[in-house]
C-alpha cells in the first residue's frame, strides 16, 4: 500500500486492500469489444455443454432405472412359468366332465336372491325391533349390544350383497 501498488480502504475497524486499477493499462474499445464477443461465444458454449449434460443425465437416469439383462431374463422366466400353470389350469377347466348346466347356475342364482331378501328383510326386522328397546334405554347402543350379546354384520365385516 506505501508502494502504490495495492490501495487500502478502512472501515471502522477494518481494512480492506485491492489492486490500484489507475496502473493498469485501459483497454481499447476494440478489445473490449473482442472480450464481449469471447463472454458471449464461451456463455453459448457454457449452454450447449450444461443442456448436453442435462441430457447424458436424463439418459443415465433411464438406464439406472430400467432392467439389467439377468434381470430381464429373470422375468422372462417367471412369466413364462405362470404362462405355463394358467394354460395348465385352462386346460384342466376344459376338461373337467362335471361342468354346471344353465339350469342348475339360474337355480343357484334363484336361491341365492331369495336368501339375500330373507337376510334384509330379518336384518330390517331386528333393527327396527332393537331401534324401539333403545328407545327407552338409558345407555348407548354399544353399551346395549355389549349388555346383551347381540354381534352385527359389521362386526363380522359383512356386506349386503
């Protein structure tokens, strides 16, 4: 800094020192001109490799995430195997002698609605019959049900068809 060369600026407490930029040589318009052209050639290039690289990324990163050869194979091999048990079963389906007849399945299909309005029209019946004892109860429906031992469809899980 006594030599020139470097200049000092306090604040407070601080010192701060920088190159004295009057002894350097000022540059010609035409340098800077040719600097600006370079910054702007090498910020061009800059983009071109930083979007190259983005996608050599986006590349990397679906070959990361898909399959390797053994893995592939691996695969194949498994789906070929249910291929396998899924035609065997459609073969044994096929073969089986004691196949249902229209009339039988419309008689299960028959059955099967009766029971189901046999089951809403009792279930009905007993919540109805059970809404009017709570009626007076002086405790909540769990407790009740609780009190008397009464387990509901969906306790068990089951649904109405």
């Amino acid at each position: 800094a006594q030599q020139g060369r470097v200049r000092e600026k306090v604040y407070g407490k601080q010192k701060i020192y920088f190159a004295d930029q009057e002894q350097l040589p000022a540059a010609s318009d035409a340098e800077l001109r040719g600097l600006d052209g370079e910054i702007a050639a090498r910020s061009a290039q800059l983009q071109a490799l930083q979007q190259s690289c983005r996608q050599m990324e986006a590349e990397l990163k679906d070959l990361n995430s898909s399959m390797t050869t053994p893995e592939i194979a691996k695969e194949i091999e498994a789906l070929r195997e249910d291929c396998a048990s899924c035609t065997e079963k459609l073969e044994r389906i096929k073969s089986a002698t004691n196949h249902v007849t229209p009339e039988e399945r419309e008689k299960v299909c028959r059955e099967q609605q009766l029971y189901r309005r046999e089951w809403r029209r009792r279930k009905r019946m007993a919540t109805e019959l059970l809404d009017a004892i709570l009626e007076g109860y002086p405790k909540s429906k769990k407790e009740f049900f609780e009190e008397v031992g009464i387990e509901t469809d969906e306790d068990h899980g089951a649904v109405l068809p």
